[in-house]
C-alpha cells in the first residue's frame, strides 16, 4: 500500500493551517497477564469517600463467571450487568446516569467498564454525563461537552475496536448514530490483561478484530494521513497480519490483538477512518447491525476503494472460516434505505478522509445504495 504521498497531510485539524490537533492520550496503562487483579490498589487513591462509591458496568456475559469475584468491591460499590448485544444508545446512558444519582446521595468516585466496545463506550458516557447536565444526545459531535467528566477506567474483554484508547463514545441517539467526540471522553485508566479475551468466540474474535483491520486500512490510505498517524497504523496492521494470517500460539495471538488494538485507536485519533466505517453507521442506525460485523459487511464489497485492503480481508476470512450474514439489506424499505444512506452521508469527516474534499462529486446515493444491496 502506498502511503507516502500523503505523508504531509494533517486534515483532521480545524482552524487555520498552521494550528495542529491537541489531543488525549490515556494518561496511565497497565499492560500484562493477570494485571486485572491490580485494579483494587489502582483505585484506592481514587476513592473520594465511603460514600462515594465505584460503580462498575460489566458485559452480562460474566455474571455468573468467576470475573465478579475478582471485582475489589468496596463499602457501597454497585457492580451492573449490562448486555451488549446491542449498540449503546444515547437513551441507555441517560437511564444510567439517573439510576446512579437516584441510588447514591454523592457522586460516584468513578466508573470501571469492564467489557467490550460497548460498555467502554457506556462507561465514557456515563462518566461524561454525571458532570453535564441534559441527554447524552445533546453531546453527540465534536467538542460539545462544557465539564470534565468523573475518574472513568476501561478494561477490554476482547480486542479490536480501540474504544480504550478512544476520545470517542459512539451511541445510538434518537436521530443519529455519533460519537461523543470530547478531550474529556478518555479514560484516565486502562488495564490491557491479555488473560481476559480467553474464550471469546470465533466469530467474534474476528469481527471485533476486523474493526482494527480496517481502521489501519481506512487511515493508512486517507488523505488525513500523516506520520504521527502512519507509525500506529502500519505497526497494527502488521500485528492484525500476524494474528489472522500468521502462526502465532493462542497466548501470543492474544497479546498481539490486544497491542493492534490499541495502536489502531492511537492511529486514528490524529487522523480518521474511512467508507466501511461510515455505511456500518446506517446498519447500525437502521437495523442494529453491531459495529464489528458491520464493518465487515460493507468492507468486502469496497473492492474499488480499497482493492489491496479487501484482498487481504477475503483471504483472512477464508483462513478463519467466517460466513458473513446475507441479504440483510434486501428486505428494508424505500425509507429505510433513504435513513440508512443519509446517516451514512452524514459522516462527512470519514468521507473527506476516504475520497478527498470533492467527495459529494464521487460518491451517491444512488452508488451508495448498490453497494448496501449487495450486503
């Protein structure tokens, strides 16, 4: 793939051309087998009171695993369940936030997501909307959050989307699928314990994956690119190779996935994704799809934009014997198809970075809806 000839590019900044994006980085990590069990010394300094409590949002699929044992649950600590079969939504966060404040008389010390994607995001948003007052959805965009948010920790379960690494929460909101883009949405904490990604399924090992493989691919050949971005992207896919095509053993295929996974968060921080990330927000919009499938529902039919990208992609889905869902568009109806293209179109950033500033004259509806129809 030839990057070089957008090596100087540096898109993803507002203002004016000498002024360069100021962004977050997660201030503190821990990476290795078995750190988990650091969390209880890592949050103690953190606790403002007794009566402040840490609230822990964990994926359901632990509930009755040996995971909440391990939790350092302290005085009026609140471990929650949450499912995450399907997207956050904007409507979810602000139930949460009011849960927590109706159930404790201060606000918590801090919130733990323990999970995938989907509870990280929830656990940046709530922790976001504890301090701002309205719906999560009013904070859909970039940089419209006024207040920092509370002390928020993030410990993947499964490695791919880069959610820990993130300065977004991507929801479901009443009119829109978009993230909470804010210099207050990254975590203060991540813990990267290859040891908890043990048995996730085969299926969505690799759609979880597959979202960091198309984020290298989206970055490495988008006009945004850059060098700060370029040096995260290309050591990511080199591990996503390695992980989905290589031999690696079970325990450094883990580690590998985990680093991918954050070195593809990191390249797409200073810069942006691209075409399949922008029509899997329709899917997700209109029919739920989740993010990681989703992907990979629209990235195999991006042959044209993407040729060497989708190649790769076709030749680790054979490897891994994956069978993507079909005909899933073949069904919606006219509108629906209308709000799925329009929600797509409405990420004019990813567009920007996938096909340069004349995108609008590269792109249609109407080219737009052949592809979802394929899917």
């Amino acid at each position: 793939m030839d990057v070089k000839k957008n090596i100087a590019l540096n898109k993803p900044n507002t203002g004016t051309s000498n002024r360069f994006k100021n962004f977050p980085m997660v201030p503190r990590v821990v990476f290795g087998k078995g750190c988990f069990d650091q969390l209880g010394e890592i949050l103690l300094p953190k606790r403002k009171s007794s009566d402040a409590p840490i609230i822990y949002l964990i994926d359901q699929v632990f509930e009755n695993s040996s995971l909440p044992g391990r939790v350092p649950v302290l005085f009026n600590d609140k471990i929650i369940f949450i499912s995450a079969d399907e997207e956050p939504k904007t409507q979810q966060v602000d139930s949460l936030v009011q849960f927590i404040k109706d159930e404790f008389e201060e606000l918590p010390s801090g919130i733990v997501g323990i999970g995938g994607g989907t509870l990280l995001d929830l656990a940046k948003a709530v922790s976001i909307m504890l301090n701002n007052n309205g719906s999560a959805h009013n904070y859909q965009g970039w940089d419209l959050v006024g207040k920092p948010a509370i002390y928020h920790a993030g410990i993947p379960t499964i490695s791919g989307t880069g959610a820990e690494v993130s300065r977004t929460t991507v929801l479901l909101g009443p009119h829109k699928k978009l993230g909470i883009n804010s210099d207050f949405t990254t975590f203060d904490q991540v813990l990267l314990d290859p040891d908890l990604t043990k048995g996730v399924p085969t299926d969505q090992w690799f759609y979880t994956g597959m979202d960091c493989f198309i984020h290298c691919i989206e970055s490495l050949s988008g006009s945004y690119l850059n060098a700060f971005s370029q040096s995260y992207g290309e050591k990511a896919l080199e591990m996503c190779k390695e992980v989905f095509l290589g031999e690696l053993n079970p325990e450094e295929s883990r580690e590998k996935l985990m680093m991918a996974s954050w070195h593809g968060g990191m390249s797409i921080a200073y810069s942006q994704v691209g075409i399949a990330h922008a029509m899997s927000y329709g899917l997700s919009y209109v029919l739920g799809t989740k993010h990681g499938i989703g992907n990979c529902l629209v990235f195999q039919h991006l042959g044209a934009y993407y040729p060497e990208g989708v190649e790769l992609f076709m030749k680790m889905k054979r490897r891994h014997n994956i069978e993507l869902p079909k005909n899933i568009c073949s069904v919606l109806s006219e509108e629906e198809m209308n709000t799925m293209i329009s929600v797509s179109l409405g990420m004019e950033p990813l567009w920007e970075n996938a096909l340069g500033p004349s995108w609008r004259d590269q792109i249609s509806r109407e080219s737009l809806k052949e592809i979802y129809l394929k899917i």
